[in-house]
C-alpha cells in the first residue's frame, strides 16, 4: 500500500501542475484580454464578481470541507453534501436572479449589470455540481483527475473568452469565460471521476457535519468579506473606472496568493487530518510544512513586488499604470494571507474550526475600522491607494493573532512557528 508520504508528495505534484500549469494559461490570456478590453468594461465584471463570491460561499457553506477532515466518510455522507450543495446553489441562483436590478442600483444604477450578473450566476450551479468530486478525490489525495479537469476546462474557458474578446471586446468575454470554464471542468469531473451520488440525503447526516462545517463557513463568509470589501465600495462611491483598476491589480497579485494557499490546502490538510491525534508526529509535519512554504512564499512575492513595473509595462504597455502601486501593496499584504492559510489549515485539520472564526472575527473587525478611516479619503487621487493600505494593516494584525491561536492547538509555541519564518532552510 502507499504511504501517507508518498500519497501526499504525489498530491503535491499534480496539484503544482494544475496550479502552474493553470496560472500560466490564465496569465496568458488575462494579459490578451487585459489589451483588448476596457478597464469599465472589467469594472463592470469585477462589481458582479463580489455578489458572485458571496453566493459561492453559501453553495459550499463548509460541508465539503468538513468531508475532508473527516477521517472516514461514508457513500451517505458524500451523497448528502452534494444534495445540499446542489439545493443551495438553485435556490441562491433564482434569488439572485431577482436581485439583480438591485445589484445595479448598488453600483450606480448601471443597467448593464443586470443581464451580466444573470448569466454570471449561472456558474453557482455548474461549480456545484463538481464540488464533491473535487474533495473526494482530495481526501484520497489523488489529484491528477482534478488537475487535468481545472486544466482542460480552463482551455476551454480561455478559447470562448478570447474569441468573443476579438469578436466583441466587452464585458461579455469575461463573463461567458468564467461560465464556460465552469461547465466543460464540471463535465470533466463527471467523465474522468467515476464516483456518483446516491439517491439519499440525510438531515441527521447534514448535521453530524456542523460542528467543523459552520465554522468553516462562518470563516468563509468573514474571509469573503474581507476579500471583497473594497470592490463593494469602490464601485458604489467613485463608479466602474477605478474598480477595473483595482480588480486588475487585485486578479495579478492573486495569482500567487491565492494558487498557493490552495496548493496548501489540497495537498496537506488530507495529511495532517490523519495525524491530528499524534502531537508529536502532528507538530514535526507543521515545522517541516511551514518552513517549506516560507521557503517558497518570501523570495517569490517579494521579488514580484520589486519587478512590478517593468512586468506590468512589458505585459500591457502603460494601460494599467494606475495599478501598479496596488498590486504591490496587495502582494505584500498576500504574503500574510497565505501564511494565515496555513495557520488555519493547521487549526482545521485537528477540527478547531471555531478558532477559524475568531481568527475571521478579528481580521473583520480590525478591517472596519480601516475602512472607517479611509473610506472619507475615497473621491481623492490617492483615496483607493490609502484603502488598500488599511486593509494591509488588517492582515497584518491577523497574521499575528492568528499565529497565537495556532501554536497551542498543533503542539507548538508562538516563537517556535516565527523561528520557522527564519530557518527556512533547515
């Protein structure tokens, strides 16, 4: 039989291929588009995109997550998880459907997001509808379906964008894009993953899954908030315009952030969920992990920080100049995301999800007060750059509480896991 070892450096592999070989797909034609279409017209997009990552984050409410964490789950507990997913993303869809005209009002009244946001959500129930193959292959640690899904799906989704970009040049490739791609990864995980869900649902089973699952989803819905804060402002106070702006600035520096933690996630929580009840086996896979992670997470963002105008010049000439000084901010603040993914990766995996929300409690809490401060600084030149700024400090301070709660529950003291960030070599 393979070993946990084994299994999980195989995880590793293909979920490096599919995050590379996905980021270096999407940049390529994130960069095309980037030159095609308007920065309202992504504006426009990036307005729905924050009604659309809310959404998202109530068609999983954590359930699937907590499948992950759970050591063995049955063919019950998979089958009722996607019933559930599959029931909230319908329902979220034709309440939104309705609430579009409000969606617009929000943003200035702009009538175009109506239709836009309406087809958008269409991706709720295409995502949903892949959702359990996705951890069941993840709890198993076997990635390479899931890799060449994302992947082949993400071609896809690539060739509609790009066709309607040089056809249309609107708002239009970039929502159909992310439909596309939804669907054909969706179709694949049918096709390539055999598995397939009972006629069965259980609420007694839904509710064995709440103690990890609403925290997660709590977690979720406060990190949510906090990763859509300013978009939600942006485009209600000072219009689509400077919204395009930050959403590229914000896309560009999540490529890293956001790939990585999920690399993170999908490799190692399956593997520290089977040693949770080992301190001592528990606590030596976090040093080696988190040294690993800073080893790779330091050099690379901050070096993206540094080359961040000479790239944005030779990728999109000086279109996209006024985003330069936001996705340096926002890589640094990226940094500290990553490393309070692990943290709480960490925490899930021995079923400390209510720490979770504390650790969400406070980056909110501190973020509002950001806001609070910065938002009357809006209408000016500088406005958008001092709010980035705020929610940086945001990060930072949850950074630190967030290392606090972590050491006790893996066996480890606070100074230990900073000693880590230093000795990332050994």
């Amino acid at each position: 039989m393979t070993s946990l070892k084994q299994r999980t450096v195989g995880a590793i592999k293909w979920n490096l291929v599919d995050k590379i070989s996905a980021q270096l797909l999407y940049g390529v034609t994130g960069i095309i588009l980037a030159r095609l279409i308007s920065k309202e017209d992504f504006g426009l997009v990036g307005a729905v995109l924050v009604f659309q990552a809310f959404a998202s984050m109530f068609v999983d409410s954590g359930f699937a997550s907590a499948l992950i964490q759970r050591k063995a789950p049955s063919e019950r507990d998979y089958s009722t998880i996607f019933w559930f997913n599959m029931m909230m993303a319908v329902g979220l869809f034709i309440v939104l459907w309705f609430c579009a005209p409000l969606i617009a009002r929000w943003n200035q009244n702009d009538l175009r997001l109506i239709p836009l946001a309406r087809v958008m959500f269409l991706t709720f129930i295409l995502n949903a509808a892949g959702i359990v193959q996705t951890n069941r292959m993840v709890k198993m640690l076997n990635v390479r379906p899931v890799a060449l899904a994302n992947l082949l799906g993400q071609i896809m989704g690539a060739a509609v964008g790009l066709w309607l970009a040089f056809t249309r040049c609107d708002a239009w490739a970039l929502v159909w894009q992310q439909v596309a791609m939804a669907g054909f990864r969706t179709l694949l995980l049918w096709l390539f993953i055999r598995w397939r869900p009972l006629m069965f649902f259980s609420v007694a089973v839904l509710r064995s899954f709440f103690s990890v699952g609403s925290g997660v989803m709590v977690q979720s819905f406060l990190n949510t908030v906090f990763q859509n804060i300013i978009p939600f402002f942006v485009g209600h106070k000072v219009g689509m315009v400077p919204l395009g702006i930050y959403s590229q600035a914000d896309k560009w520096s999540k490529m890293a952030s956001a790939s990585l933690s999920q690399v993170i996630t999908s490799s190692f929580l399956p593997a520290l969920s089977e040693v949770q009840d080992q301190p001592e086996r528990l606590a030596n896979m976090t040093r080696t992990i988190h040294r690993k992670v800073s080893l790779l997470l330091f050099p690379t963002f901050i070096l993206a920080i540094v080359l961040a105008t000479p790239c944005f010049h030779l990728l999109f000439g000086t279109k996209w100049d006024a985003a330069i000084p936001l996705f340096r901010i926002l890589m640094g603040r990226g940094i500290f995301v990553v490393l309070c993914g692990l943290y709480c990766n960490f925490m899930l995996a021995v079923g400390r999800s209510r720490l979770l929300v504390v650790s969400e409690v406070v980056r909110d809490v501190v973020a509002l007060v950001a806001l609070i401060v910065t938002l009357p600084f809006l209408g000016r030149t500088d406005g958008l750059i001092l709010l980035v700024w705020g929610q940086f400090a945001a990060t930072f301070v949850t950074f630190v509480v967030t290392l606090y709660m972590t050491a006790p529950t893996i066996h480890r003291t606070p100074l230990s896991l900073l000693s880590d960030l230093i000795k990332i070599r050994k």
